[in-house]
C-alpha cells in the first residue's frame, strides 16, 4: 500500500515518517507549502509543486492554524477515495479555539466556563462579575501562544485595551488553579497511546513544554481516557493532543491539537508515539482499501445478478460473457477470481477441449 504524509516537515512529522515506512510499502513526504488546490465548477484539483498529486491509500495530513483552509481543501478532494484521520471540517473548528470549544459544548464534555463576547466594552462588564485570575485567549494559537492570565480587573483591562488594538476576536476562559500543572495526552483512534503530566516553571503558568513546563509519565484512569477520546471524536478527529485539567469536579478540557509535538511526550513516557501512529494509519488504511474491495464485488455481483454468497458453498455460478485475449492469453474476468477463490501459491488442474476450459483445485 501507498501513503503520503502532508505536513510542515517539523521534528514530529519525520518521526511520523521514519514510522509509517515500517509498515507501508512506500511512503512520501510531501511539503504542505508546495500544494496547491485549485477549485472549479465542475472538479476540484490539487497539484505538488505543479503536478496532480498522484492517488494514495492513505494519507495523514497535518500543520499549524494558517494551514487550515488549505488542510480543509486537501482533505475534501481526497477523502472519499482515501483513507484520511482528520476530517475535511475538523481543520476549521481543531484550529479555533472557539469552535472546539462549540463542539466541546454540544457533547457535554466537561470544560472551564468560557465566555465570547462581541466587544472589549461587553467584555469588561462581564470582568466586574467573574473571580479572578481570568484567562484571556486568542482563538488561534500553539504552544500556548495567545494565552495571557490576569490576576485583576485592572490587569485584564489593560489586556484588552491591548487586544483591541490589535482587532483580534478573543474569549474570555474561567481560570482553574491546578498549581501550574495539566495533562497532555495523544489519541489514536479509540485509544490514548501516551500521557504526560505537564508543570510550568517557576514564574509561568502555562505547562506547555515549550515554554519550558517539565513533565512526567502519568497512568490516566478510565474516565479520564474516555473524556480524552471523546474529545477527538467531538471534533472529527482520529489523531490528535488533548490537554486536560484535573479539577474537584474531574477532568476538564482546555484544547485539542491537531498537530501535536511528539518530542516531549515520547521522551517523557519512553513510547514511541510516532509508531503507535504509523501503525494505526495501516490498519485504518488497510480496513479502507479492504472495504473498498468488497464494496466493489459487491457491485459486481449485484450487476450481474449474482448471488453475493456465491463462493461461500459449492453453488455453481454462471455468467455470459466475451474472453479477454492478451498475447494469445486468455483473461478471467475478475468476478471468476471472487468467485473460484483460488491462491496464486497453490497447484490447480487445467483441463483443455475445443470449446471448453475448466480449472479445478489439485
């Protein structure tokens, strides 16, 4: 089987690489800045470095929040004939923090209060009747970038006279006090394969560990992975992060990323993440094409009026048709290989007379 790798080529996605060539029969790095999607009325294309990008069976695109439209684009043009992790629309709402949070909301899964106002004038209202700290976040963002923390009034008003200027949207988030620490974990299907256990610096709030936060290995509890996976389906996601709070109330989700770093968590954890991926974009990718088989035989039998069981017993089956010559030889039509069952290792008797070809097992 052939897959492809659409990323930004950071540290995490030639881990992801080196892995995936494991277990698929050839696998390409293709450089997310290079394509192109070009979009008309009756098709919808997509070119690498120029080129029409050739068919995989699988592809695993990823790449930051700037990339997203174009992630989207690429996903919508290959995802019913390939198999793909990350839906078409998961680009947009895994990339918005506000959008996430919608959809975090509408499957009841625990979250901090989150507040979206429509003004910095709405906005500093709502800062007279909320506890402080409060926690201020731009809708895009990674590595905790874009997250600020404000331990009064007066702070997070000057945040915002700040914002405004810049004529960013932001959402104001309930502040969790956790003693700098939270949980980043990897989903993979139905699955957390790794989980680490974040501390900020001395000094700094966010446990992102690039920005500095120190983790350790930690062994979730069931409830917890639960909230974690259903947090990756809530969004259309088959890989991804999720970060995670550990309140009195039970865990509580603070994002999902679609493109995780897996340097940090993997040196943490000692499990090689990149293959727990690499291995489950096989097997999904293997169901897909296997799928597509039977699908197809399926269609065939069905067109030609041909019991889909047939083969299953020793029913004999019947179809007219013309022989396929090629060089003198003749060519089965594909229904009769379903049919027959036969393996290209073991022996069969070939019995030939004027008008008549049979084959039978030896």
């Amino acid at each position: 089987m052939k897959a492809a790798l659409i990323s930004l080529g950071s540290k995490s996605s030639l881990m992801t690489l080196d892995a995936m060539k494991k277990y698929f029969n050839s696998v390409e790095d293709i450089n997310l800045r290079n394509v192109e999607v070009i979009l008309g009325s009756k098709n919808l294309s997509v070119l690498y470095n120029g080129k029409p990008l050739e068919k995989y069976e699988g592809i695993y695109a990823k790449g930051s929040f700037r990339y997203a439209p174009l992630l989207s684009s690429i996903t919508a043009a290959f995802y019913a004939n390939t198999y793909m992790p990350i839906k078409a629309d998961t680009f947009t709402i895994g990339h918005d923090k506000l959008l996430t949070h919608l959809a975090l909301q509408y499957y009841k899964i625990p979250m901090p209060d989150t507040y979206v106002v429509s003004s910095v004038m709405a906005a500093k209202k709502i800062l007279e009747q909320v506890n402080y700290p409060i926690v201020l976040k731009f809708p895009h963002g990674t590595q905790g970038k874009g997250v600020m923390i404000a331990d009064s009034f007066a702070a997070a008003s000057s945040m915002l006279d700040a914002i405004e200027t810049l004529k960013q949207p932001f959402l104001m988030q309930e502040y969790i006090e956790t003693q700098g620490c939270d949980i980043r974990t990897i989903v993979v299907g139905n699955n957390v394969v790794a989980s680490m256990k974040r501390k900020a610096v001395r000094g700094e709030k966010r446990a992102n560990i690039h920005a500095g936060g120190k983790g350790e290995p930690i062994v979730l509890d069931s409830y917890t992975k639960k909230i974690a996976v259903d947090t990756a389906k809530s969004i259309g996601a088959e890989i991804c992060a999720v970060d995670i709070l550990e309140t009195v109330k039970g865990p509580s989700v603070i994002e999902a990323n679609l493109s995780p770093g897996l340097q940090g968590i993997t040196s943490v954890t000692k499990i090689d993440v990149a293959d727990k991926i690499a291995q489950f974009m096989y097997e999904r990718t293997k169901e897909f094409v296997d799928k597509g088989k039977t699908e197809e035989t399926t269609k065939m039998f069905t067109d030609l009026n041909v019991s889909a069981s047939a083969g299953k017993n020793n029913s004999e089956q019947q179809i007219i048709t013309t022989l396929d010559f090629r060089s003198e030889r003749i060519l089965l039509p594909k229904i009769i290989t379903s049919l027959a069952k036969f393996n290209e290792r073991e022996d069969v008797v070939i019995k030939a007379q004027k008008g008549k070809v049979t084959l039978q097992r030896y």
